[in-house]
C-alpha cells in the first residue's frame, strides 16, 4: 500500500503532463481512425507510455531525496513506488487500445486475428524499455547528469516508436503467413511467454534498483 502511496507521489510531482493525456488520446483515436490497424494507435500509446513514465526522474530535485527518506517507508517502497508508476501508464495505454479494439468490434468490424499476439509482443516490448530506461537511471542516480538522464528519456521512446511503426508491415505480413499456416495460436502464446519474460525482468531490474538506492541512502 505504501508503495501506491509513492506512487500518487510521483503523479503529483508531474501532474501537469497528466493533463495532456485527453490530446494524445485523441491523437491515437485520429490515427485509429484513419483506417490504420489497432498496433498503430498502441504503438503511439506505448511510445507515450515510455516518455511519461520517466518523467518523474526528470522532475527530482536534492531536496526530495531527503524529504522522502525521511517519510515512514522502506526503500522498497520508494522503488516499487517508482515502477509502480511506469507500469501505470503502460496499464493506461493497454485499456485505452482494449476500448478502440471494442469499438472497433461494435461497429461491425473485424480485428486482425495476428493483432492480438502482435499487441502482446510490442507491450512486452515496451515494458522492457521502460524496465532498462529504470534501471539506468537508478544507477547513475535520478539527481545526477541531467543532460545524460534527458537522453535515457526520450531516445530509446523515439527509436522504439519509429521501428514500430517500421515493423509494422512486416508484422502484418508475418501474422498472415501464420494464420495461413494455422500457427495463430503458437504466435498467441509466445506473446504471453514475452509479457511473462517482461514481468520477470521487471521484478529483477527493481530488486536491483532497491539494493543500490539502500547503499546509496547511506553513503
């Protein structure tokens, strides 16, 4: 619980980029809407994902650090609190797409059987650069090269939307040559297995992040 409390932390330190959420939303919907299929908009909430679930490293400051010690908590609870907010917007972009794809349903249309298993892959994806983008920047410390951590932000968000959005033909052909072949279902649980594996690092890389945030607390 106090892990969600650091959480809530964490969005009010960069509450005002919560406020754009409703335009970027109505980006994605503008793009869906275009005809495109439904791994565009995911892509393009995933690429907001990455870029709003660092935002609070870059809104730390040499104040906070001891501020936050210094609340009833363990510093298990400050990381997870931390993951816990990355993983949110993920959450976010996952529900936002679940409601297009409903949509999408209600209005008579069929959705790409090879989109279901294609969409698990690209949000293991995302989670595992959100993940690394995390355990960087817990390394080199969140008050530490600003100029280092605003590239961590913002450039593995970039380059993973534009091969997104590269691979995507490729991906379409790939899910119709299965769905050809009647190996759906095989592409369906490897992207389980990849969300799994995505989990599992998840947990590791903030096991890690704890450890060398309590040894720093006491240097």
């Amino acid at each position: 619980m106090r892990a969600i409390h650091f959480m809530m932390i964490d969005y009010i330190k960069v509450k005002q980029q919560v406020y754009f959420m409703p335009l970027f939303l109505v980006i994605a919907l503008l793009m869906w809407g275009q005809g495109y299929s439904i791994l565009v908009p995911f892509s393009y909430m995933m690429f907001v994902a990455i870029i709003f679930s660092t935002a609070p490293f870059g809104a730390c400051k040499k104040g906070d650090a001891g501020f936050l010690v210094l609340l009833p908590s363990t510093v298990m609870h400050r990381v997870m609190g931390r993951f816990l907010y990355g993983l949110s917007f993920v959450g976010i972009a996952v529900i936002c797409c679940g409601i297009f794809a409903v949509i999408h349903q209600t209005m008579g249309k069929d959705t790409e059987a090879w989109a279901v298993p294609a969409s698990l892959f690209l949000l293991a994806f995302g989670m595992l650069i959100i993940t690394v983008e995390f355990l960087i920047m817990y390394l080199i410390g969140e008050n530490m090269a600003p100029q280092l951590l605003g590239i961590v932000r913002v450039a593995p968000a970039m380059g993973s939307f534009f091969a997104m959005m590269y691979l995507m033909d490729d991906a379409e052909a790939l899910g119709d040559i299965a769905m050809m072949q009647n190996r759906n279902d095989g592409l369906l649980q490897m992207g389980c297995i990849a969300v799994a594996a995505a989990l599992v690092i998840w947990i590791v890389s903030a096991v890690i992040c704890v450890k060398v945030t309590a040894k720093r607390d006491y240097v």
